[in-house]
C-alpha cells in the first residue's frame, strides 16, 4: 500500500501572523505545545529564526525518547517557518539522513490568523512496506501519516488556547488594550 507522504492541518487564531510567527519559529518553545516535542537547543550564538539555524529537538513517545538536528529552510516573519529534520539518535542525533519536513503557513483571516501546520515524510529512500512496517511498530498500530496527523491537531489547537488565553497576542475587540 503506497503511504501518504504529507498531512496538514489548519486552527484560525486571534492574533496578528507575526505574533503566531514569533512563537513558532522559536524551537525551544515548541515542547510547550507539541505532544512529543520537549523543546530543543540551538546551535551557534545567532539566536531568532533564519535560514540555515541548526537545532537539537528532545522528543518523547511514551517511554521512548530521542534527540533530532534540524536546520531551519525557511524564516520569512508573519508568513512561513520551515524546517527539515536530518539526523536522529538516542542522546544525540547521530545517524544522518533525510527524515521529515516541518512547515508553517501564516494567512491574516479577519482579525485572526490561520495557522497551517504540515509535515512530510521525507524518507523517500524507503520501500513503502519496509516504512509502513517500521512505522506501526513506533506508532502503536499507526502510520507515520496518520499519527503525525493527531500530533498536528494537538499542536495546534494547544498553540490556540495558549495564545488566545494569554490575550497579549490578540487582535480586534478582545485583544488587550
């Protein structure tokens, strides 16, 4: 059976795109919103989103956990934050090679923005069988797809409440004065 390659997800926030941006584009901060995602490191002393940042991701899938370098490809303020995932490992991301692509997509809407998260898989190298395979056992029963699927909706819809909790991010006639 040939596996979905990508999945997105869209949530419409009440905040300006290039607050959405400011908090996305920080991979330190994603843990706060991800459910597998436990914040990163980055790299280097440039700090703020840009083209070519490198980042260690700490993630955990029940008791698993596992460490992912990342280089950003895209850091344009208010409109799109992209990434590709290329190294993994235990402790440290030591095996290379292509994983997945992150992006996000910021559209002002009313007053609000949208929000569209999409992930690709990016090991095209794979048999789909050997990736299906290998998927279900580090899913529990699932393909990459369709888990990433649930992660996105959860991602999104935490970003939401926080942003929207908070109110300093908030346009219109709720937004903080």
């Amino acid at each position: 059976m040939p596996r979905t390659m990508s999945v997105s997800d869209s949530i419409l926030i009440r905040a300006e795109p290039t607050a959405v941006y400011e908090e996305l584009s920080d991979p330190t901060a994603m843990g706060r919103w991800s459910p597998e995602n436990r914040g990163a490191r980055v790299l280097g002393d440039r700090r703020g989103a840009h083209v070519g940042m490198v980042f260690e991701g700490r993630n955990k899938r029940g008791s698993f956990r596992w460490t992912t370098r990342c280089t950003v490809t895209a850091a344009d303020p208010g409109e799109r934050f992209a990434f590709r995932v290329h190294a993994i490992g235990v402790r440290r991301p030591r095996l290379p090679g292509a994983i997945a692509l992150w992006e996000y997509r910021f559209e002002a809407v009313d007053g609000s923005t949208r929000v569209t998260e999409t992930w690709t898989d990016n090991r095209r190298a794979w048999p789909d069988f050997l990736a299906n395979a290998f998927d279900r056992v580090a899913t529990r029963g699932h393909t990459f797809a369709e888990f990433q699927r649930g992660n996105i909706r959860t991602t999104l819809e935490r970003l939401k409440d926080a942003l929207e909790r908070d109110g300093s991010h908030q346009t219109g006639p709720t937004a903080k004065e």
